[in-house]
C-alpha cells in the first residue's frame, strides 16, 4: 500500500497550510472569521506580489 508522503517532506506552502489550520483551530476561532480574515491576508499578499485585483 503506497503511503502518502509525511507533512515533513511536504513543500512549505503545504506545511504553512497545516500549520494555520492547527493554531486556528487550537484557538477555537469560527470559521467566519477565519474566512474573513483569511480574505484580508490574500488581499494583502496579493498586493505584496504585485498581484493586486480590482
């Protein structure tokens, strides 16, 4: 049976990932807030990389 890789050997966006979902959900924050505040987050990295939209 093939296992899939382990997190530690994922890329680091994958890790990054994994690691907000477990100190978002260890604080019990509701999900919209977190989508709420997620939206900010990509906002400003977007604009960050250049990638801002209207």
């Amino acid at each position: 049976m093939n296992k899939p890789p382990s997190v530690d050997q994922a890329p680091l966006h994958i890790k990054l990932a994994v690691d907000l979902i477990m100190l978002l959900e260890q604080h019990e924050v509701p999900p919209q807030q977190v989508l709420d505040a997620l939206e900010i987050v990509k906002q400003d990295y977007q604009q960050k990389a250049g990638l801002e939209l209207e």
